[in-house]
C-alpha cells in the first residue's frame, strides 16, 4: 500500500468505525451514499453551536458577525477548491440533488420553450434525470438520452447526434453512482460548446475522489453534495458561471435574496445570495470547510492512488469468486463496485452482509434506468473511502464466498 | 384446522430453537426454497406488490369460507418470510386474518424486516394479505 497515506491515523478520526454491530467490527462500505465524518468536522458543528450560532448577514452584533464570517469563509475555501473565479458563483443548497433542481427550475424559465431539448445520459441518478423531466414537462420540451456501452462507458457519436440546434442543456454526471464510471467531461463540455449549448455537471459522486477545476473544465454548473465528502448532511454547493447565474430568475423567494421589497415590486439581491433565499444552513456549511481541509491536508493525488489500489484489490478478488458478475468495467471508474453473486438476489446477500457488520448497498441505486439497461434486479455495491483496509476487502470476500454457500 | 394463534405460537416455538442467527437465517432460507410457489399465470404486475427491494407475487383465493395464498419472490430470503406468514394466515377465515396481531414477526426476531428501509415489503404484504381477507369477505360473506 503507499505510504503516503497514514491510514491508521486517518482511520482514528472517524469515530463511527470503531463500533461493532451485531458484535462484529463495523465494515463501511456505503460510501457513495455517504461518507462518514471526521471527528473535526462533528467538532466545528459543535463548535458553531456552542460559540457562534446566530443568523447571519443581517446581524449588527458580534456573534453574527462571527458567523457571517465563518459562513464567507466556507465559500472562499469552496471556491479555491474547484478554482471558481469568484466566491459569488459558489451558491450554498441542501445537497446536489437541490443544485440541480435550481438550474432545472431557473433554466428552463428563461431559456427553455416547447420542440427544444435538454440532453441527459443514461447512467444518471434519478436527481439528474427527475428535475429535467419536470422541468421540459411544463415547457413541452423533450428530454434526450445518451446511451452508453455495455462496459458502462459513454456513447460518444450519440451523444453528438443528439447536441443538435434544439438542444439547451446538456446534463451529466462525472461519474456514475452505480457503475463508477469516470466520464471524460472535458471531452463533453468541449463538445456541447463547440455547439454553444451549457453543461451542468452533476458532481457528487467525483468530489471526494477527483480534483475539480471548474475553469479548466469550463463547465456552466457543477453540483455537488458536502455528506459524500466527509462534510455533514444538508449542505450543498451549485458552481455556476457569473454570467449565467446573473441570467438566471431566482429559485426560490424570500429574505436574503432581496434588495428592496414593496408590495408592488421587488429588487433581488446580487450573487450569490439571489439564490440563497432564508435562513442558510450556517453551521453544516461551515462543517463543510472543515471536511474541505480534511481533504486538501491529504490530497487528491494521495486519495486517488489510495482508492484506486482499493479498487484494483477488490476487483481482483472478486473475479476469483466463481459466477461474479461485475456491472461497468469502464477503464477509468471511482472506488465503486457493482456486482452480482451468482444468480443470487442482491437482497439476499445484503441482508447477510450486514449480519456480518458489513454496509454495503443493494437495489437499484437510484438509477433504475441503468439496472434496466443490465436487465438485472439490481446490484450489490461496495464504494469505498479513505478509511477503508484492503482487510475490510479480505473479509467482505470471506463473507461473499459464505453467502454463496448458504444459498447454493 | 389450526388457529391463528395456535400457529403462530408453533412459529415462535420453532424459532427459539436457534440461538445462532445463521442457523435463523438458513432455516429461512429452506423455508423460501420450499415455498409453495404462485401459479405462474398471477405473476404479473397486478398481482406484484410494490416498496420493496425484491419483487413479491401474491395471490389469494376463497374456498369454504377460508382464504388461500399462494406467493413468490425474486429473493429467497422474502421467499421465507412469505412462507412464514402464508403458514400463519392461508385457510384461516377472513374475520381471523383481519383480526391477527401479527406479533409473532417480533417475537421470531425478524423486527428488523419490519423497519421503514426494508420492509416496506413485509408491511405491504401483511396489508395486501388482510386486504383480501377483506376483499373476500365483503364479497362472499355480506350476502349471506
């Protein structure tokens, strides 16, 4: 294992993994659903809590003060580590799932109008693939997929046959949830510019894994959830450029995206908080810096290499398993397997699995499309972290050959 | 014939024998392999009950005042807990299925099929199960 990464002392962070369940050591392979929090991260939301709570932007007083600052602060450091040209285009939502939402629901508002397109994939979660449904629904629009192989990689002559003049949108994922598949989204981008069309980039499964240069890609809109990169629940980021977020109608109404309300009319405020109407969720937001710099201190170069020799590991066991199937063998993938034990129902196993302390996830995954692609009942999933062992892999396998045997 | 009760204890009796979970699990397991299987003319959608991770199939009939089940599942371990609660409730009266608490699924340790994440399907099933009951019962016994 490279040594760049002290995984004991990683390992010692997250308090959560020293438990046993079921009395067995607790085995947390259910990252990309969400990851676990280091200790630092439960620390700076008790210590909002406990020091600095109070709402923020309109407050005189010192505590508010202080956590306006805090609040500004998480939004520098989110910004510096997408490498947004300006924190204003860094907005604060409750997870990706509501960054979509907003640029589905503000998008196609202004730019969206009946026989246009909105391109998605066909190995979307449904966040990606739900909030455009809607959204060209109302607008009489279509709402276009782009097939992908059967090793869960991209189709890329389709894709370009269906960039044509009536699309507005091009969606997509970085990388699959359910398949791993790392898309080559500079590729995209370049492509759906070539024909002036914006991409929205859904980014919550690639944000723990991949360093993410938003100017380098040149994407509209990333998206993005803080629980899947350490940070806690409910707080999320939409990257969208100036320009375009300038165009945009607001989301939502109400305090703090306003600049003068009278019965008659209303000014909105400027970015980012236009976007950003009531209450934020102060505290989870500023966990999410702390998350941030759990990151940044060990690297991405660092937890790249890490994850993939997970990866590369536990692939390799598998298939000495007889009658593993693997679903999305794309060459370039996150540290997330899908696999079937035979012809035995992912439930069944999953069920075993946890009696055994083992988390992994089981069904469909959120993108029923891709299960019906396989024609398959769903998947097993084991995604994994940066505290995970190549012994949590080792005993997940002991515990997959046992379940082969109790249903054989 | 049996009571509800009767069986449901005969259930309970059954299952303190184990005080290994993985002798539970396996024994659930046979019970799922020997499930007396759904005519496979009723494994269609409309007899496909929803909110679960595997699909289940169940079907009831009425005869002699009495409702019979049959059922199956794409996972085995569902398979045995169909089995396990058409044994409990299948040629029992409507009134009796209406009426059955159910608690034995507590008090054989399998709660946790009843949580809101998995069990969506146990809970739909019992409530498809004495949904015939009713069904059948308004059907047949209101003319009476």
């Amino acid at each position: 294992m490279n040594h760049t990464i002290d995984l004991v002392k990683i390992r010692k962070q997250f308090p959560i993994l020293e438990q046993q369940v079921y009395g067995k050591p607790l085995i947390y392979f259910d990252n990309a659903a969400t990851t676990q929090k280091p200790q630092r991260v439960i620390d700076a939301l008790t210590g909002y809590y406990t020091t600095i709570n109070s709402n923020i932007h309109r407050g005189v007083h010192y505590l508010s003060q202080q956590a306006t600052a805090a609040f500004e602060e998480s939004r520098i450091t989110v910004k510096d580590l997408i490498n947004a040209r300006f924190a204003h285009e860094i907005i604060f939502t409750r997870g990706a799932t509501e960054s979509i939402n907003l640029v589905a629901s503000s998008f196609s508002k202004k730019f969206l109008k009946p026989g246009d397109t909105v391109v998605i994939s066909a190995m979307e979660h449904h966040s990606n693939i739900v909030p455009w449904q809607m959204a060209c629904e109302e607008k009489q629009a279509g709402l276009k997929v782009i097939p992908i192989h059967e090793d869960g990689t991209l189709n890329f002559p389709e894709l370009e046959k269906l960039l044509d003049k009536t699309c507005k949108l091009l969606a997509i994922t970085h990388v699959s949830n359910t398949l791993g598949t790392i898309n080559d989204i500079k590729r995209i981008i370049d492509l759906a510019h070539a024909q002036n069309i914006p991409v929205l980039i859904d980014g919550a499964q690639a944000i723990s894994h991949i360093n993410v240069d938003v100017q380098e890609l040149d994407c509209d809109f990333y998206c993005f959830s803080g629980h899947k990169m350490y940070a806690p629940m409910g707080v999320g980021v939409l990257y969208g450029k100036e320009q375009m977020l300038n165009e945009l109608p607001p989301y939502q109404g109400g305090g703090e995206m306003i600049k003068n309300v009278t019965f008659e009319k209303t000014t909105y405020n400027e970015l980012p908080f236009k976007f950003e109407a009531g209450t934020p969720n102060v505290g989870d937001v500023i966990g999410l810096k702390e998350a941030i710099s759990f990151i940044q201190e060990i690297g991405y170069d660092n937890i790249g290499k890490f994850e993939h020799e997970l990866l590369i590991y536990a692939t390799s066991q598998l298939q000495q398993i007889e009658d593993v199937r693997i679903i999305g063998t794309a060459p370039d993938k996150t540290s997330v397997i899908s696999f079937l034990l035979g012809n035995i129902h992912p439930y069944d196993a999953g069920i075993i699995l946890d009696k055994l302390g083992i988390a992994v996830r089981t069904g469909h995954h959120c993108t029923q499309p891709v299960i019906d692609f396989y024609k398959i009942p769903g998947t097993i999933r084991a995604s994994f972290a940066i505290y995970n062992t190549k012994e949590e892999i080792d005993t997940m396998i002991a515990a997959l050959k046992k379940i082969k045997m109790m249903f054989a | 014939m049996k009571t509800y009760k009767e069986i449901a204890s005969e259930i309970i009796a059954e299952f303190e024998l184990f005080t290994d979970w993985m002798d539970k699990y396996n024994f659930i397991i046979e019970l799922g392999k020997s499930l007396p299987l759904i005519d496979e003319k009723y494994k269609t959608e409309n007899y496909l009950i929803s909110g679960c991770q595997s699909q289940v199939w169940l079907y009831a009939d009425y005869k002699d005042g009495r409702v019979w089940f049959t059922a199956d599942s794409d996972a085995i371990i569902t398979k045995g807990i169909v089995n396990i609660l058409i044994r409990a409730l299948s040629g029992q009266t409507p009134d009796d299925i209406i009426n059955a608490d159910m608690d034995f699924v507590n008090k054989i340790g399998l709660r946790e099929h009843l949580s809101p994440t998995r069990s969506n399907g146990l809970n739909s099933m019992i409530k498809q199960m004495k949904l015939y009951a009713l069904v059948y019962k308004t059907k047949f016994e209101s003319k009476q």
